[in-house]
C-alpha cells in the first residue's frame, strides 16, 4: 500500500507539471491594436511607414522619353518609344495595398485613445498620401476605383466596385488634400509632410487637371484654379522662408536648402538605406551595373548657350558645343574633358570619353572601339569600357564622396518637389489665364539663377504660344532626371511630336575622336581646350529608331490584362478598345 | 525540469518489486549457421526472464536455466530467431536460418511495436544495415529507391547538403509544408535531426504512408511519417565495431560548352547576321584558335572531391543494463575549393532494468555538422538551403569567356567590374556554419505487476537545436594588366596596375546565433492481453511539447588593425556595426489512444484516435480529433484456403483523417510589426505596419485517405505486397488573393478551402533464396503517384490555361515549338505581319503554334503569352519511381547492386544564358549544331544575338524528358573467413569496394538530371574504399 501511495503521490506532482498549459504563449514577434490606437509615438510610425512606401525614390530616370537613354547594346528602349506599348506595360495599379494602409489608419485614428492634438497632422499626412496615391493613377489611367474605406473581408462582394471616373477622383483628391492642408503643420521636420508640400502638390495637381490631357476644350476656369492655388503656395513658402537657391549646381550637395519642399532623404551611413548610383556612373568607377541616365544629344542640345541664345547645332560646331554654355549645362553634363564630377576622379582626372586609335596603327583603321570609349584613366588600364553611346553621363545629383565600392551608399537626398516647381507651374497657369508678365518674370528668375546673361536672359517670347514653349523648353532643362519629363510630354499632348520631329527619329550621341598621335592623347587633368584642335565630332545616333503611337495612347494608359481578370466591373479605356472615357 | 527530475527520482525508489527465487541448472551448446560455421556473438536468453548469455568465438555457450519449462530464445542479427524449448537436456546446439522476408517481424509503428502479420496500414521499413556502406552525408539520401512510395529528390550533391523527401502524391499547390513528420525513438522531432543521425547508429527506418497509420501523430501527419528506432546493446558479450571508408568523388556531368575558337566564330557569326562589328578583331581571332585561357577559371577552382568516414560502435549489456555507444565522423569535400563539410555525432543508448518490473531507458546523442565554404555576393542568402554555391561554380564555365583569372606567376587578373570569381574562393574569406544537436531521453517503464499485461510509462525528452554561422568578408587585391586587341580580349601577363576587388563592398565580420530548445513530455498507458483466441492491445497516451526559438545577428564592418576573423578586430565605431534578433515560442498538446483487436490471428482490427491541440491556432480552433480505423483479414488461415504455393496471403483496408499544421503561425491574432525606418529630418525614425487581414477560424489542412493493400508470401521465398490509394486533401490553407478584386488593396489571410485528390499505388516484391554456398536477395520496388487540383482560387476571367482545377499541381504550360524556321519558303509561308513576341520572323528562328490572341482561342498572327497551351501529360515531377536491390553472396563474397529510376518527368532546360544566344558569355556546345544557311537541318536555331530573337522562351523545344535509371549503388564485400578471424582474435573482416551514383540512362542530356537546373552544385559519382572490422 505504501507503494501505491507513493505512486500515486509522483502521478499528483506529474499532473502538476502538465498543469502549466503549453498551448498558453505570446506572439513576441508582434505590436497588439491597442498599441497602436493608444501610443502616439507608435501611430506615428505607423504614418512613417506610408512614406517609405510612396515617397519616390527615382533616382533612375526610365527610359521613356528624350532626356536619357541606354544605347548600350541592344535597342535600349522602352516599349513607349519602340511602339510595342501595350496595356501592360506601364502597370501602376500596385498601390491598393498603401491605400489600404491608410484607409485603416484614417478609420481607426479619430477613435484613438491619444489626444486630439497628436491626430491632427498625422490624420494630415495621411489624407496627404491618399491624394498623391489617387493622383498618380489618375494620371497614368483616368479615374480608377475610389475606396475610402479599408474593404471589409467578410463583405466580398461589395469591394468589387467599377472605376470612377476622372472627374470624381480628382474632386476626391482635391477634397482629401484640403482637408490635409487644414490639419498639417505648416513647417515639419525636413522630409515630413507639411502644408508647404500640400500646397505646392496641389499646385501640381491642378495644373494637370487644367493641362491638355485632361482639359481637351481648355477649359480656362481650371487653368485659373490652377493658377490661385500655385499663387497661393507661393505666398506660403515665402512667408516660411523657402525660395529658389541661389546655386543650382549645389541644389543636391547642400542639402536640407530653401528650395527643398518636398524631399526623400538619405544619409549614410547612420541611416541604413543609401540609395544606388551604381547605374549612373561611368562603369569604370561604377560597380556591376550600368546604363541609366545617360543624356541624349537631344537634351544636351536644349541648354541654352551663356548669353541665352539658343544652341543651334545648324551653326555651330559640335566640336566645341561645351563651350559658353549656360550653368545648367555643366551642373548636369559630364562630357568629354568636363572637369570631375565624382570622387575617384578629384585631383586625377577629367571626364575622358573620346575615341582614339587603339591598336596605334592607322592603317588597320581600328579607333576606338564601339559602345565605349577607350579611356586612358590613371585607375584603369585605358580598357575598362564606360558604355555610355551618347558619350556624355549625367552630373547632375550624383554623390561626389562615394567610390566605385560604395555607390550603392548614396546619400543625396532626392527632392521631388522643389520652389522652382511651384514657380514655374504658376508661370504656365499664368501664361495660360492671360498673365504673360507674371509667366516672363517666372522665366527671368529661373534662367538668372541658372547663371544667363542678359536683360531678358535670352527669353524672346512674347505671346502665350511661345510663352508656352518657353516654358516647354525650360522645364526640359531646368528637371532633366527628376522625373518630370515623360509625365509633361503626355500632359502637353505633345509626346508623339516630340520624339517625331528628332532627325531620323533616333536618339542621339556624341563621338569625340582623337585625331593626333596614340601616345599624345589627352589624359589625366588635361585641359580640354588645349587640345581641342586634334579632335573631331560627329553625331551618333542609337541602334534602333524610336517608334511611337498615337498620342491618346500616351494620354492614358491602358488598365494591365492582371487587374481587368481580377474584376470584371473595371471598364477598358476607350483608348484602348474599352468603353471608359477618361475625359469624364 | 527540476520537478521532473523529482518525478523520476520518486517513481525509481517508490516502486520495489522483489524477483522470485526459483531452482536452477545450467546448459551448454553451440550455434552454428548454415554453412556449419560456429556463430560468435549470438544471443541467448531464457524466455521470459532477464537471464541471457553470448556465445564465444567458437560460437559456444553457457546459460543457467529453470529445472522445469524453460525455453530458449537464440537470435543473431541476420538470422530468424529460434526458440528452443529446453526439456531434460543439457546440452542444446542450435543451427540459425539465414533470415528470410518474414511475416513474424516486428515492425514500429506509431507508440509502439507490431507483428508485421498484424499490421493492417501502409507502411515500408528498411534496415539501416542495407544503407551502412553508402559513403552520403545525409540519412535522407540513402533512402533514394529504396521504399515505395517514398520520392528521394538529391538535388544538389554539395558537401552536407540533404536530399528532399516526400511521401505519396503531392498534397498541395503549395510548395511549402511538403516535408512528412520524423520521429526518431518514439519523439517528434525534425528533419535537420534525422539527418544528423549516423546511418550506424541507426537499426531502422519505417515510413507510415497511409492516413491511418499516421492518424496516430494527428495535426502533422498528413504527408506520411518517418519512424527511425537507434540501435540497442544486447545481452553478451562486448562488441566493438569499427568502419572507415575512404571516397574519391567526381561530379557526375558537368554541362558542355564550346572551345574558345568556336565561341570566337560563333559570335563573330551572330553579330555580323545582325549588322553589328564583331565582337573579336583578326588578332583576337587567331588568338583564341590557338588559346582558351578561360577555361582555368574552372580547372584552378576545381578539386578532387573526396569523402570518408569513420565509425566506432560499441555495444553489449549483462541481463540489467544494456548499452550502445557510437562516435562518427565525416569528412566531404566539394569539387570546388574551400568548401567543405565535416560532421561528428556521438551517441549512447542505455536500457536499465532496475527490477523485473521497472525499466528505464537513457538515450542521448550529440551531433555537429560544420560547413565550411568561401564566401561570395551572390551565395550569402540562404547558405543554408541555397545548395549551389551561388551557382559559381557553373558561372566558372562560361562567364568570362576569355579572360584568364590568374597571370602565369599565380596574382589574381581584374577582369573588370564583374570580378575576379576565383578571388573569392581563394582569398575572399570563409563563410563557417555549425549546426549543432542535443538529443536527449529519459524513459521508465513500469509493468504493474497486479494487472497483467498493464504497464505504464513516461518519457522526457529535451532537445537543443542550435545554430552558429560566421561570415568573413574580404577584398583581394586583383592585378590589371595590358590587353591586346581591338577589344581588348587578349589578357597579357604583364602587370600594370593594382586595384581591390569591388565585392564585398565592405569588409565584414557576421556572426548568427540561432537557438530552439524544446522538450516532449509523454505519459503512456500500455495494456496487451491474450484471451485465448482474443488477442487485445491498448494504448492510451498524453504528450505535450514546448519549445523557443532565439535569433540574433551581428554585423560590424572594417578591419582597421589586422585581418582577422574576430569582432576584436573590426571597426569599433558605432555606425560599422548593427545587430538584430527575433524570439517566438511555441506548444503544443495531445491525448492520444489506439486499439488494436485480433482473433485467432486471422482477423485484426485497429482503431486510433489523437486529440491535437495546438497554438497555431485561435483558442476556439485549437483542438481537433484525427480518428482512424483498419482491418486485415489473414486469408491464408482459413481452412478453405488451399493454394498450395501460397504461403501466407492477408488483405487491408484503412481509412484515416491526418492534418497538416506547417501553416505558420498568430495568423488568428491581429497585429502589427515593426517594418525598418524611414529617415526624417536627420534622425531615422521606425515605422509600423499592419501585418494582414486576419482569420480567427483558421485550422489546419486535412488529408483523408483510404488505403487497400495485400500482402502475401509464397514459393518459400517471395514476398509481395502492394497497396493502393485515394486520398483527398481539404481545408488546404491559402490566400484567396486572385478571387478579390485588386482594389481591395489587401492578401485576405489564407483560409481554409482548397482542394487536392491524390492516388497511387505502391508494389514491392522480394526474393530470398540459397543454392548451396550461394544466398540471393532480390528486392525491387515501384510507385506511382499522381494527384488533380479540385478546387482552387482563379481569377474571374482567366484562361482555361492557367486555371489549375482539374489538373495536376505539377502540369506543364509553355509555347509549342513548331519548328526552326528552316527555309525563306518556311519564311514566306508565315502570315503578312507575323511577330513573335513583336520580334519579325527570322531564317533559324524557332517558330511557335499560333492558337490564341488577345480573344481567346482566336490566332492573330502574333506569337505572344496568349500562345502558351498546355502540355498534356506532362509532370514536372516523377509519377513514377522503381528501385531495384540484387544482393548475392558466395562464401564471403557478396556483390550489392542497387538501381533507382524515375519516368514520366519533364524539364526544362532552364539555364537562361545558355537558352538564348548570348554574345559575351561561353555558349553551351549545342550551339555547334545550330542553324546556318549552310545546315539548315541543324538540331538548334541560329545563335542570334541577345535579345533580338525569342528562342529561349519556355517552350517544348526546350521541354525534355528527364526520366532516368540510375545504377545508384554497386558494391562489393569481402568478409575474412571466421576460422582466419579467429586465429586473429576478431570477430569479423570486411573489406568493401563500392561505387555510388555510377551511371545514369536518360535522355535528358543537359545537366545532371536530378538537379534542378544547370548550375545546380551536381550529385556527385564516388568510388569508395572501405573496411569494416568487429571485435
């Protein structure tokens, strides 16, 4: 008996030990609901995550219209200028998932236990991104689905909505971005959204609305909105102390300037994400990646010269094309002989992207070889290829501290709203509502602190069909790489044109040629202009012919196959052979 | 743990049973086998007592029996156990029988052990003793071919890399939640475990196939369940075992690519059919005719694999204790340098009989498996699973076509911003993981001695997984030198400049620290009676388990001092290093039963049931009952059975319900989680997000299977069995995504809701058979599996292509390939406009089937995705297995070979560089026999620079049968004669010469196979020496 007992006595102390429940445990990888709705510091990162998310980070203009282009090999176009666009080729339908995100935060905050003055600029900012994300399918597509609401899983059905149209979207846009401005702060942390980004934004937005895309009979009420809104963005930014830098060039290298509204940040390295030049820079002080960014002849073109007249390539000798340019020019051009623009080549060489008689024996003809040029660098051993065919890279916001093993470390910041925007989206409201003074004067500022001489810095224009092309032309140069190019052309209607009228409709180069001895070509800190007799110029142009479509097939968009088989309410634009009108 | 430790403490000195006394005399004998010759090491015990003896080298014994009624039972491994009763006589010689297939077997099944005439599931076995010559550095991959329906997939052959196993058809879609449960010794345990066991610890392996058999380990055991038992000491005398193998290994194909003088002309070819300038000058031309300096990218990396190994067993017990003690260890090495792979595992299994009635078993086993390898860019993520070394090693063959990575004095080329690969190896650091494994259990079991047949048991079982990595990143130092040629193709030896190599960006020091602790705690209830006829057994069992997992990471980058694998050495400052972890727990817990029922041993029955609970799942969700019934019907004992040549001849039937929880966790709980930071003003700031629409009903997925099979024996000597399948998986868990629409903005979080059915059928037949001096086996093994979606998720308006109901998981959907566009009146006969992905036809083009458009099913003259149709009875995976094992012995001779095959697999040749002609890289050498207006009747289309034609897209040009037959195994032992062995005073000599992997027949003339793509690290082919020595 006494066994039994005892038996019985270790059964007792073993239940004890299954007593402690394992199927009791905590999910330590997670932040509860409550924390979110009852933490302002966590609601706030919350918001934070938005901005990662759709603030952009375009540092590598596409290929996609005159300023840039990969002429490396291949055809290096895109589908916009090859002609094989189709509906999927520009796919920006993935931004449901922000707009999720934020439609949960925006039902969820009023109700947070936090006080009522953490809400304001948070629930702000977050009305902000809702219209910048509407605002960017609008623009590609026409009007889209408008939700508002975080749909709910257990009611499938009534999340399959049809598109709104156009017009519907752009007064839920402008809605959302009121609202915003009234409860952002007006000046925040540099990076975070405030009202000088929501009123420079709406700005844009309207000068869209008013722009040819969607205003096909010119409907002069909307320039007019568009006009008081940038006016009234204007006024703002002046009295919070922003204005135009007075250094273009150092726009990027003194960060955190007056001129920046609306920014991407980036800082290496305590703060993890550089961004990636590697694309950007010549391959020699470049790592594994190459082709972006490289300015076509079209865009070198379009610089003006110092004293504003225009360079005319009819007249004037390639040979010399970098000379008496204005300072946009060499803030954004690197060409062969320009001084260094990044850090390897500080105090040891000039951009060098000449052709040269390589095997030093003229009679084999071989000089140079195609697709690079062979550089006679003090880090290579004159091999190495640079594959830029248009033979220029781009200088402008490239990081000059990084080296060949850090590129992916960039840390300039990427401004995707700056006061020039502002100015001059007022300048082409003004033009348009009848304010040519206003529209000229925009002009003289921007063309004076690009360093042009002059009374009217080169500006002839006087009546508002040249005003418009002015205007044209200097947003060509004064954004090339901020990615405004493309989306100007389309808003212009003038996309088709444009790459129409390039000669044989191809994209340009430049091929410098050494013409004196191999062994005297120029290297190292060279002065360029002292050897500029041995060379010679001639124009390049890409290994296909851009091939466009109709204009309205640039205007909008067409919705991808994927997003039309997932919901069968979505209408086609009638662009497109569907039955959605965008200009609804 | 300390409570527990009480609990044994108390449950070993509360319980005292006293033996009996009993009167007592001695008896002696001999054990022959055969052949007459004395069997040293045989087993002898008194039936039914812990009285045992050993016999000596002369195969001679002594034992103290009862006076009356005792019986003897004599077992050897190898041979059939006999039973003697022992009567009046006192002097016993026993002759053992080699052991036939046998029917009285015992087999593990789920809790416990039965007759294998009992069983009424599906289940195969395999002896660890067919493997243990096998030089494989996992125990997953001996199992290839060797048990029906049980799919071996190795593929990689990198050092330490474990072949992928699954059981029956393919459960799901899904590619994740596929691996069936291990339980090692009766406790749940992981895959990374069973393959760190030593095949010689190892006695055997049984794989629970069927639903009902596996019903017995509930939520996890839809996708089968392997059983391993590790050996046990016997009752004798001490025996030490000692094996040592020594490998040269060889990949087993290596794909093909063209000389440098080909590949020249080929691309020259390709560029001036396109209007481009050559790609090589006249001198480059001449030059690479008469040199391939590339090719040493490849032949400096390269190095004789080799592999050996050394085991140490020792083994013995008295009639209280019993023990078996085992060290390995294992040495791999890849074909390429620096990469290598060592394991060492210790093991000892202790069985007590602390009285007649208590019992107690003590295992524990380490094991460290270290991986070492070179570090490189492209191979850091995913070291572990990502067994291709970052695919180098085939990048070796044909990236940098004609650049030599070394000058002839040995310095390291720079060939430019792509980088020197064979720096990496040599210089550019090491990357070491460590893996290692305590396992540990701790079992009594009590026999209550008032209720017979009724014992009751505990076991503990703690384990640690843990896990170490360390990453050491260099730069190496690369030498530019003077270029010949136009375009400077022509690498000279003369040196003109230094530069450090571009990877890794930084120099850097990670250590990873992953750790899992868990233990399993198992109260059991055993009750088995006889009633006359009634045969009855019972079970009745709670487990529960818990366990964490323990993640960290630390970087610093920097060596400002020395070069030297030590944070010591790294830079101190703040922004040079970072560190993260992650923590989770997890538990789970069971009430399990079986019963099992047999009359007269003819008819047997058997039900389980396992009640689950486990935390994955919300608390109303957690628990659910997986419930099975079986029965078999031994034919072969009725009285009307009368065949003469059939001896034994049973029929089953199962049917179970099995669930499969590797679904992921707190998916019931809604939450956030932090997502990086986002830099504001000048301070980073954290950002949060909403991790997922949440479902509170979310279970696990269920397999319900019905299983028929049939045993029989007959002609003395053959063993057949088959079984057949249906099963049918439900509640498979996956994201409805594709049914919302894209504006919903969101992934509904899975639900419980597809469908997939799956049958198949399994046969294996044996043969057993002596002639004289001669004893063969035959054994041979075949499957086939296949299973069709039935409901799952598809967009509103997809095409009937790509919509998987009603299809198998596995089909195949690409363009058909017509033809290469052979002729201009090939050429002409296309339609005016034709395209081919907006690519223009081409002489020696591939040419596609125009079937549908932008309207379904309507030809438009443009060859694009819309064309892509479904290939009919093709499987990316094998419907079809068969294994095939002769095994003969003559005196000492025996010869083992053993085949292994799959059929009715396609694949695609898959390299994307090799598909397309690409015209700065090596071509494979197919490309020889392409099209030129000189052989328009070539296997292959024109190499046409890249980009500019379409010829590599997916099609059935480039869709091969990959069915093979391989010769997996052929071996040859040598034993040392016993009279030669006992002059030496060993028990046994063991000489073995075998070759694994030796030859493989198929089609598919690639790449290996077996490996999933081009530069998949290849199985390896192994030639191997061995000797295996017991004293």
């Amino acid at each position: 008996m006494k066994t039994l007992k005892r038996l019985i006595g270790s059964v007792f102390i073993l239940l004890c030990f299954i007593g402690c429940d394992p199927l009791s445990k905590e999910n330590l990888g997670a932040i509860q609901t409550e924390d979110v709705w009852g933490n302002p510091a966590v609601a706030e990162a919350y918001v934070n995550d938005i901005y990662g998310s759709l603030m952009p980070a375009d540092w590598n203009t596409p290929r996609w219209d005159d300023q840039s282009n990969d002429v490396n090999g291949g055809d290096g176009l895109s589908a916009y200028l090859k002609g094989s666009m189709t509906v999927d080729t520009y796919n920006g339908y993935d931004n449901y998932a922000v707009i999720r995100r934020i439609n949960i935060f925006l039902a969820g905050i009023d109700a947070a236990t936090f006080a009522d003055a953490n809400k304001q600029s948070l629930k702000g900012q977050m009305l902000f991104w809702r219209a910048w994300v509407y605002f960017a399918a609008v623009k590609a597509y026409g009007g889209v689905e408008l939700v508002l609401e975080p749909g709910d899983p257990a009611n499938i059905e009534a999340t399959f909505i049809p598109r709104s149209s156009t017009s519907a979207c752009m007064t839920q846009i402008l809605k959302d971005l009121d609202a915003a401005i009234e409860l952002l702060e007006n000046k925040s942390v540099i990076g975070r959204v405030d009202k000088c980004v929501g009123m420079s934004f709406k700005g844009r937005v309207l000068l869209y609305w008013a722009s040819p895309q969607f205003n096909r009979t010119n409907d002069v009420a909307r320039w007019t909105a568009a006009y008081e809104a940038n006016k009234a963005a204007l006024a703002f930014l002046d009295a919070q102390g922003k204005g135009l830098y007075s250094k273009y060039r150092e726009l990027w290298l003194d960060e955190m300037n007056k001129e920046v509204i609306m920014v991407r940040r980036y800082q290496y390295p305590s703060f993890a994400n550089g961004y990636s030049q590697a694309c950007m820079r010549p391959l020699l002080y470049a790592r594994g990646c190459v082709g972006s960014n490289y300015p076509t002849l079209e865009l070198v073109d379009a610089y003006a010269m110092k004293d504003g007249s225009k360079w005319d390539p009819a007249t004037m000798d390639y040979k010399t094309f970098f000379q008496n340019r204005e300072g946009r020019f060499y803030a954004s051009i690197a060409y062969n002989g320009s001084a260094p623009f990044i850090s390897p080549m500080f105090g040891n060489e000039n951009m060098w992207t000449y052709f040269y008689d390589l095997d030093n024996n003229a009679a084999t003809g071989i000089n140079g070889k195609e697709a690079s040029a062979a550089n006679k660098s003090v880090f290579g051993t004159g091999a190495e290829n640079l594959f830029s065919h248009s033979g220029f890279y781009p200088a402008k916001m490239m990081d000059q501290t990084i080296t060949r093993t850090t590129v992916e470390d960039g840390q300039v910041d990427w401004i995707e709203i700056r006061y020039a925007e502002v100015l001059m989206n007022m300048a082409e409201a003004a033009n348009e509502t009848g304010k040519t003074a206003e529209a000229l004067d925009v002009l003289y500022k921007i063309r004076q602190r690009a360093g042009i001489d002059g009374p009217t810095y080169g500006v002839t224009a006087s009546s508002a069909a040249d005003i418009r092309k002015a205007i044209q032309d200097e947003r060509f140069v004064e954004f090339a790489f901020e990615g405004k190019r493309f989306w100007d052309l389309r808003r212009w209607r003038i996309f088709t044109s444009t790459m129409n009228a390039l000669k044989d409709s191809y994209l340009h180069g430049l091929r410098m040629e050494w013409n004196g001895p191999t062994a005297n070509a120029p290297d190292r800190l060279t002065d360029i202009n002292t050897v500029l007799d041995q060379f010679s110029a001639s124009v390049i142009n890409g290994y296909a012919k851009v091939v466009v479509l109709d204009e309205d097939k640039y205007s909008f968009f067409g919705i991808p196959k994927a997003i039309l088989e997932r919901n069968s309410k979505i209408e086609q634009n009638n662009t497109w052979g569907g039955a959605f009108d965008p200009l609804k | 743990m300390k409570t527990l430790l009480k609990v044994f403490l108390l449950l070993m000195f509360s319980i005292v049973s006293t033996a009996g006394i009993y009167a007592q005399r001695t008896v002696t004998g001999t054990v022959t086998d055969q052949d007459r010759q004395p069997v040293p090491g045989a087993n002898i015990v008194v039936k039914g007592t812990q009285t045992g003896a050993t016999t000596d080298a002369n195969g001679k014994y002594t034992i103290t029996v009862p006076t009356t009624g005792a019986t003897l039972v004599v077992s050897f491994v190898g041979y059939t156990t006999q039973e003697v009763a022992v009567g009046n006589s006192s002097v016993i010689n026993v002759t053992l029988q080699t052991e036939a297939v046998s029917l009285e077997e015992v087999v593990v099944v789920g809790y416990g052990t039965q007759k294998k005439s009992s069983v009424t599931g599906a289940l195969t076995s395999m002896k660890a003793e067919d493997v243990k010559f096998i030089p494989v550095p996992a125990l997953s991959n001996t199992l290839a071919g060797r048990l029906s329906g049980v799919y071996v997939t190795q593929r990689s052959g990198a050092p330490g890399f474990a072949a992928s196993i699954r059981v029956r058809a393919i459960n799901t879609w899904k590619s994740t939640g596929l691996d069936p449960l291990y339980v090692i010794d009766g406790i749940v345990s992981d895959k990374r475990a069973f393959d760190a066991l030593d095949v010689s610890a190892v006695d055997n392996i049984t794989v629970l196939k069927d639903a009902a058999s596996g019903a017995i380990y509930g939520a996890r055991a839809a996708n089968g369940v392997i059983l391993v038992t590790t050996k046990t000491g016997n009752v004798g005398k001490f025996q030490l075992n000692y094996n040592y193998s020594y490998s040269f290994d060889q990949p087993s194909k290596i794909p093909s690519y063209v000389d440098a003088k080909d590949m020249v002309r080929l691309m020259n070819d390709a560029r001036a059919n396109e209007n481009l300038p050559p790609a090589y000058d006249a001198q480059e031309v001449a030059f690479f005719n008469e040199n391939d300096p590339a090719r040493a990218w490849y032949t400096l990396a390269y190095k004789d694999p080799t592999l050996q190994k050394h085991s140490l067993t020792a083994s013995g017990g008295t009639d209280k204790v019993k023990y078996f003690l085992a060290g390995t260890f294992f040495d791999q090495t890849a074909f390429i340098k620096n990469a290598d792979y060592q394991r060492y595992t210790f093991r000892s299994n202790i069985d007590v009989d602390f009285t007649k009635n208590l019992k107690g078993i003590f295992n524990v086993a380490y094991s460290q498996g270290t991986k070492t390898r070179f570090v490189m860019q492209e191979d850091n993520v995913g070291f572990d699973t990502n067994a291709d070394f970052g695919a180098l090693w085939g990048r070796l063959l044909y990236y940098l076509p004609t650049v030599p990575p070394k000058t002839k004095d040995g310095k390291f080329i720079d060939p430019g911003w792509i980088g020197n690969m064979l720096a990496f190896v040599e210089e550019g650091g090491m990357n070491t993981r460590i893996e290692r494994n305590v396992d540990m259990l701790l079992g009594l079991t009590y026999n209550i001695p008032f209720v017979d047949g009724l014992s009751v048991s505990g076991k503990f079982a703690p384990k640690y997984a843990g896990m170490t990595m360390k990453q050491y990143e260099l730069k190496t130092t690369l030498y530019q030198v003077k270029k010949l040629g136009t375009n400077s193709a022509i690498y000279t030896d003369e040196i003109t400049g230094t530069i450090k190599s571009a990877y890794p960006n930084k120099e850097r020091l990670v250590r990873v620290q992953e750790a899992t602790q868990s233990y399993q705690l198992n109260f059991a209830a055993n009750y088995a009676k006889k009633f006359g006829q009634h045969d009855i057994n019972a079970v009745l069992v709670y487990e529960q388990s818990e366990g964490n997992y323990d993640y960290f990471y630390g970087l610093r980058e920097g060596f400002p001092l020395l070069q030297k694998d030590q944070f010591w050495a790294t830079s101190a400052a703040r922004t040079d290093g970072q560190v993260s972890g992650t923590e989770s727990e997890f538990g789970r817990a069971s009430f399990i039963g079986r019963l099992a029922y047999s009359f007269g041993d003819k008819y047997f029955i058997n039900a389980t049931a396992r009640r689950d609970g486990s935390m994955l799942f919300a608390p109303d969700k957690r628990w659910g009952t997986f419930p099975s019934v079986s029965a078999g019907w031994m034919l072969s004992r009725e009285n009307f059975f009368k065949v003469s040549f059939i001896d034994d001849l049973k029929l089953r039937a199962s049917w179970g319900l099995a669930g499969n929880d590797a679904v992921g966790g707190w998916r019931w709980s809604e939450s956030f989680a932090t997502a990086g930071d986002y830099l504001l003003g000048t301070a980073a700031q954290p950002r949060v997000r909403y991790s997922g629409i949440i479902n509170p009903d979310l279970t696990w997925e269920k397999t319900s299977e019905l299983n028929v099979g049939i045993d029989a024996r007959f002609l003395k000597g053959i063993m057949f069995s088959a079984e057949y399948y249906k099963r049918h998986n439900y509640d498979i868990l996956d994201s409805r995504i594709l049914s919302l629409p894209n504006s919903f903005g969101g992934a509904m979080p899975p639900v419980n809701y597809g469908i997939v059915d799956g049958q198949g059928v399994e046969l294996e037949l044996g043969y057993v058979g002596n002639k004289g001096d001669f004893s063969y086996q035959i054994k041979g093994n075949f499957g086939y599996s296949v299973n069709k979606v039935i409901l799952r998720d598809v967009a509103q308006n997809v095409r009937a292509l790509d919509d998987p109901n009603g299809k198998s998981t596995d089909y195949i959907r690409c363009l058909v390939a017509t033809d290469i566009i052979r002729t201009q009146a090939d050429l002409d006969a296309l339609p005016a406009g034709y395209t081919i992905y907006g690519l223009k036809p081409k002489l020696g083009m591939i040419n596609f089937e125009d079937v549908s458009g932008v309207t379904d099913g309507v030809a438009d003259g443009k060859i694009d995705s819309y064309d892509r149709q479904i290939i009919e009875g093709s499987h990316a995976l094998a419907p079809y297995m068969v294994g095939l094992n002769l095994s003969v012995n003559w005196k000492g001779f025996g010869i083992d070979v053993f085949l292994q095959g799959i059929t009715g697999v396609s694949k695609f040749y898959n390299d994307g560089y090799g598909r397309r002609f690409f015209d700065g890289a090596r071509p494979p050498s197919f490309w020889l026999d392409s099209w030129s207006p000189d052989n328009t009747d070539a296997a292959y289309p024109r190499p046409i620079t890249w980009d500019r034609s379409m010829d590599h897209l997916e099609s059935t040009f480039w869709l091969k049968n990959s069915s093979y037959l391989r010769l997996q195994y052929l071996n040859f032992t040598y034993s040392l004669p016993k009279s030669l062995c006992q002059k030496i005073k060993i028990a046994d000599v063991t000489l073995i010469l075998s070759g694994t992997n030796l030859f493989t027949m198929t089609k598919f003339d690639y790449f290996d196979p077996s490996g999933s793509e081009m530069r998949s690290y290849p199985t390896m082919k192994s030639f191997t020496m061995g000797a295996n020595i017991t004293f």
